[in-house]
C-alpha cells in the first residue's frame, strides 16, 4: 500500500543558498519529485550574497527523510546545515513534567504544604483512610503500568524503550480529561512480580491503566488486580480498542440498516484486543460470530485448541455456532462485518466482494491494515482503519480519557461491561443523525463532545451498578 508523507516523518533543514540563480525555486522541486511534502519554507537571515533558509519536509519513513535531505545538498550552490527530526524534537527531555498547584512563596507557605503543617493531613488520612481521596492527588491519579513487552507493533521492546508511549499516554490523559496519569514501566515481565508490584503501588492511585503487555499474560495480570484491588483496573489495548470498535459498528450499522443481532462478524485476530473486542460484541447482542487466527478458523474441534481455561478455547467455546471451518477467506465468504486486530494484508478485494450487501470492514492492523482502506471501499459500504490518514479512525484516545474521568468521579472500586457498553453508546452518539455517512462513522479525538459524554455515560453506569 502506497504511504503518504507524514508528519510523523517531518524534518527541518537549514539551507544557505545564493540570493541570485535558481537554487531557491529548485529547493521545492527536489521536495515534490522526490515524494516529499514541504510544509513550510522560512527565511531566517538575509544577505547581500546568501540567504538563511529552513524548511520543514514531511517524508513517508526516516530512509526518505534522509534521501530528501541527500538531495537538497547536492543542489547547486547549496550548504546543507543543521537537520532537526521534529518528533525527536517534541520528546526532547520527555513529554510530561510534575508541577506544584500552590505557589512556595515563603517560610508560611513551606510550613502548610510541607512539614510541621502536613503532619495534621497524614494524621487525618491515617485515622480516616478515605480521606486520601479528598486530601491527596489520588482521587485525580492514574497509574500507566506497562512491562513493555508489546509496545505498538514494535513487539518485546522492554521497559525504558516503552517510556515514550506511557509518557504519550499520559499527557493524553490530560488533554482530554484533566487527569493526572504517571507513567510506570516495570523491568520485569513475570506476572506475580508484576502483580504485586501494582498492588504495593495501587494506594497512591485511583485508577490502574495497564498498556502493551502481551498476550495471554495480560489476561490473568488484568483479572488478578481486579480481584485484589479497591480500584477500577482497564487494559487498554484490550477495552479501549473493544469501546472504540463497538461505537463505531453501532453507527455503521445504522449506515447499512442492519441490526447488531443480525450480522454475521468474522474477526481476524484472537490476542488481547481481539479477544475483548469479541466479548464486548457479544454482550452488545452479537449472535453470529466467527474468529480466525493465525491457524485458521476457531472451532471447537480444532485439534491443536489449548485447555480450558485459555482465551482461545473460551472464543472456540463461545462463538462459530454453525461449526465454520477452513480459512480466513472461507469464514469471510457472505459475512456482514469483518473485524481486524492482526497483520497486514491478510484479506484481498475478492475476499471482500463475497461478503454480504452493505458490507461493512474494520482493517485496525497498524501500520498497514489488513487490505488497503482504498481496495476495500470498492465494494465495502463502510470501511474503517486504526490509520489518522483514512476517514473512520478507531482511535483509543477516544475512549480511555473519558472511561477514566467518569470512573474518578463515580470514586468507582471496578469497571464493567456494562460501564464499558454506555461509553460505546455515548461515543456513538456523539455522531448526529445530520452527521452519520459511510466516511463519518466515529467523531474526530478532537470533538469537544467526546470526552463528556463517554464520561457522563461512565459515571452514571458506575453509581447505576453501586459500583
């Protein structure tokens, strides 16, 4: 699949060239034919003889990025200076930065927010332990707790290489709800180490958000701190993804006019998003459902299906209720939903031409999809991707800053699939009736809307439950 130049690839480059010739007008064409984007083109000193030029390039890849930059040296009359990576730019020092919310202007201020005067509020909370809440950054805080054992598609990249994404996650936490999030990654990927480990941690905190731990041990890490802790516990990879995909399949239903107790879903992929995207649909009233993995079709007669108890053999024990075999192209063939949290271009455009009328194709896999978004739409009525450069993203930021503020302010102690079914009907909402089409299945992570209502839905669903 053809990638377009991103802003992800963007470099600036400080050029000197001559005031006279044609080095400026060649600095765009060399840009442009070499598959680049320029995006701003400064003059930043002038000369009788040289100017002083920086200009900022969006590339496909950092190999791209690099050949543009090969050949803007090489223009006539040209010196190549300074090349600044503008993403490395952003993370320079880190993303995110603690700061006092009362000024320590003098000796008085020093005594109330420190010692003597703290010594009252530690006595306060040590005889009333719920006033953590209401003394403390806890009724505010979410811990962002990852092994780094399956950060992006980048696979078992190990704790400080994950810091950039828990650091990302977090300021996401406070752009879009307010909340105080510390990214936490742990040089361990034993699960009762990791375990314990958030346990001893979890009293400073009112919220645990676990992120890229791998499949299956995510499954038993997840549900053991939901049985030991006070505190909601939400792996995003597997319920944020899980929300995003509901809300989005409600509103393309609507777009096709088919029911969600109709359809017939094949998912591709049965890790840890897969799994409780699949879980999720279920408890949404999906009856017809068919999961294949890398193997194939999931059923329960599948000779090399594990014991009871795994992910894999509850999908095999829970959905293909007309007992489909093969492969991922004969569970597709007259299907009305396909889902993808796999790999790269594991379905082809006559897969999807034997899929129902009004097919709808979620290809989540990122980078590449599993078919490309263009192919799919030559038949497909819907198609959706994990991609920000194709309509219909299925964005996690949608979900997880919402999910949490309205579990903060219900002071929840867990989170349900019911908390999690009202966050997908609310961001489903937020798409109007004079707003819904084939390319506007799901609001945009900048909508003002989003972020309310998925924690309105949330907050009122947890004080519904006592929960």
């Amino acid at each position: 699949m053809a990638t377009a130049p991103s802003v992800s690839y963007s470099m600036t480059v400080r050029l000197e060239v001559p005031v006279g010739g044609s080095a400026v007008s060649q600095i765009t064409t060399v840009v442009e034919s070499s598959g680049g984007h320029v995006t701003a083109l400064d003059v930043t000193a002038s000369g009788h003889e040289r100017l002083r030029i920086d200009v900022t390039v969006a590339a496909t890849s950092t190999d791209h990025a690099n050949e543009i930059v090969r050949k803007l040296g090489r223009i006539d009359g040209v010196t190549l200076g300074k090349v600044s990576d503008r993403t490395f730019l952003m993370h320079l020092g880190g993303k995110i930065e603690m700061s006092s919310k009362h000024p320590i202007r003098n000796r008085d201020d020093l005594s109330m927010v420190y010692t003597p005067g703290v010594a009252r509020v530690c006595t306060q909370i040590a005889e009333n332990p719920e006033d953590a809440r209401r003394l403390t950054i806890k009724r505010n805080s979410v811990a962002v707790v990852t092994d780094g054992s399956a950060v992006l598609g980048l696979g078992n990249i190990g704790p400080q290489a994950a810091l950039p994404v828990m650091e990302g996650k977090a300021a996401l936490f406070k752009r879009f709800a307010g909340i105080d999030a510390w990214p936490l990654c742990l040089d361990t990927q034993d699960t009762d180490a990791i375990v314990e480990i958030v346990k001893a941690i979890a009293p400073g905190f009112a919220g645990i958000n676990l992120e890229d731990i791998s499949a299956p041990r995510c499954f038993e890490i997840e549900a053991r701190l939901r049985e030991a802790l006070d505190i909601p516990v939400f792996h995003d990879d597997q319920h944020g993804t899980a929300i995003v995909v509901l809300a989005a399949l409600h509103n393309a239903l609507r777009v096709v006019g088919k029911s969600i107790g109709d359809v017939r879903v094949v998912m591709s992929g049965a890790g840890a998003a897969g799994t409780a995207i699949l879980k999720l649909l279920i408890a949404a009233g999906v009856k017809h459902s068919v999961v294949c993995d890398i193997n194939g079709v999931v059923h329960a007669d599948r000779d090399d299906l594990p014991a009871a108890g795994t992910a894999l053999r509850w999908i095999a024990d829970n959905t293909n209720p007309d007992g489909v075999t093969g492969t991922l192209k004969d569970a597709v063939a007259g299907a009305d939903v396909f889902i993808g949290v796999s790999a790269p271009n594991v379905l082809t455009a006559e897969d999807v031409a034997t899929m129902a009328d009004g097919a709808i194709v979620f290809a989540l896999a990122n980078p590449d999809p599993e078919i490309d978004p263009a192919v799919a739409r030559q038949t497909a009525a819907v198609v959706a991707t994990g991609r920000s450069d194709f309509p219909n993203q299925i964005n996690n930021v949608l979900v997880f800053p919402g999910v949490f503020r309205g579990l903060l302010d219900a002071q929840s102690h867990t989170v349900t699939d019911g908390m999690m079914l009202a966050a997908a009907r609310a961001l489903a909402d937020v798409v109007g009736e004079e707003e819904l089409n084939p390319n506007y299945i799901i609001p945009s992570v900048f909508n003002e809307k989003v972020s309310g209502a998925v924690a309105g839905a949330v907050r009122e669903a947890a004080r519904a439950a006592g929960a």
